[in-house]
C-alpha cells in the first residue's frame, strides 16, 4: 500500500478490467486511495477481480457492461454514478474481436472492435465530461497500443482502433479542455501479463525469450504495472497541464532502427 494515499477520496471507472492490464491498473488506483470500478461483460471474472481486490482491504465494486451495445457506455457512467456519485478518472481499456489476418478479417469482427475499443471509449469519455463538467472536471486515459504506430501481426481492426484512439485523444484533450478534462493515452509495447508469465517463461519458448531480449533496449518485456504507473502518473495532480499527450510504454523498443538490431548484443538487463 502506497505511503501517499493521492487518489484517497476518488473514483476510478477502469473498462476491460476482469484482468490482464485493466486489472492491474485498477488495483494501482485503489492502492492509492481510489475506489475503483470495475467494468466488464464477464461477469465471473469482474465479479473474482473485485472480490480480490476486496481481499486486500482496498475499495471495489463491478459494473455488468457490454460496450459492443448501442448506449452502453452512456449507460456504464450513469451506474457508476449511481453506485459512487461521481467518476473523477476514466480508464478506456476494452478490447474486442479476434487475432485474425488481413483475408481472414470478417466485417462483423471488424465491427465489434471498433465498437468495443473505439466508439465506446468515445461515448464513455462524452458521458464522463458531461456529467464531471460542473463538478471540478475529470482525467481520462485512453489504452492505445504501438500497433497505433507501428504494423504487428495483431488484427487490421486492432490496428484501426488503436489508431483511433491516438487522435481521440488529441480531440477529446482540445474539446473537453474547457470543461475542465485532462486526456492522455498509453501506448504499450511487449507487455507480459500476469496471466501469460507462466507460458513466457516456458521450457520451449527460449527462441521468443532471445528474441524480445534483443529487440528490447531496457530489457526483455514489460509489465502490467509499468502500465498502471504511467495511468497513475497521467491521472495524478503531478500531471495537472499534461493532455493530449501520448505516451508509449515499450523501452525504447520502438524509436530503433530496425536493421541495427544485428550488430546489437541482447540487453543485459534483467527482466522486471
């Protein structure tokens, strides 16, 4: 528990947050004094998030929300007022669809996630300026991705509504600065999450291992908490004139010029 207490009094609605970095951003914000709510369309997992986050002694409640939904978001931000009153920092975290290729991308995967990533964070983001506008405004972090920047593997949709988010951001920062919103975003790269260290560190994975040990400069993979510290940071008073600012969280992995990666030696740095 952090010495600090900064978000002591404030709430803190995380979408995507049954797990994996929504989760762990969530459970940084309740550290810090938040009581943080918890959105998700699982249930089950929702349900175990907030009863482990209870576990420990800080403050959780779950919201039932299926943000691929026509007036789902308007509807989350009115239950979390409802059940806290107000809703100071907004995480924008789901993410929907399928890991697919080029000629295997369907329209109706397409479809729901752009509506759960990118159409919903705008509609949540909306509610929350509306409803915090009279009430000393609000901080929202958008989780973007470096497929934003860069091609991966990942999905034309995933790339396409992470490339979204990055000028939402921009926008929201630009028209919601007069009601007193701050709007960042978070860019991960390689992010190992709790749940997938068990299969990274694997007997048979060693070739994978090599390989993002070379790839990156400050060491092999990050992880969740590196992310929740720099949601931490962009929500906090320390970041009062900082919007509209996009920030990548991949050690320094994707600023390299690719083909510098032969003459350079795997990172010595020991993994986080």
């Amino acid at each position: 528990m952090s010495a600090t207490q900064e978000y002591l009094g404030q709430v803190a609605l995380i979408t995507g947050a049954a797990r994996g970095i929504g989760l762990g951003i969530a459970r940084r914000l309740a550290e810090e004094g938040a009581r943080v709510l918890i959105a998700d369309v699982n249930a089950e997992g929702g349900t175990a998030a907030v009863a482990q986050l209870r576990a420990t002694g800080l403050a959780a409640d779950f919201i039932l929300a299926d943000l691929s939904a026509p007036g789902a978001a308007a509807a989350m931000v009115q239950a979390a007022a409802t059940i806290a009153g107000t809703v100071h920092v907004l995480v924008n975290n789901a993410r929907a669809g399928r890991r697919v290729g080029l000629l295997e991308q369907s329209e109706q995967d397409w479809d729901l996630a752009l509506d759960v990533g990118l159409k919903s964070a705008f509609f949540a983001s909306q509610a929350v300026i509306a409803f915090m506008a009279g009430r000393g405004g609000c901080r929202i972090v958008n989780v973007a991705s470096v497929a934003a920047l860069l091609a991966t593997n990942e999905s034309p949709a995933y790339h396409a509504t992470k490339a979204g988010l990055l000028q939402l951001t921009k926008y929201l920062a630009v028209a919601g600065g007069p009601h007193h919103a701050r709007v960042n975003c978070v860019l991960p790269g390689l992010i190992v999450q709790d749940e997938h260290r068990a299969r990274f560190d694997a007997f048979g994975n060693e070739a994978y291992r090599a390989l993002t040990a070379r790839y990156q400069p400050l060491g092999p993979v990050g992880t969740e908490r590196d992310v929740a510290e720099a949601v931490l940071y962009l929500c906090s008073d320390r970041a009062r004139y900082v919007s509209g600012t996009c920030l990548v969280i991949d050690g320094a992995a994707t600023v390299q010029e690719p083909f510098g990666l032969l003459l350079r030696q795997p990172s010595a740095a020991v993994s986080p």
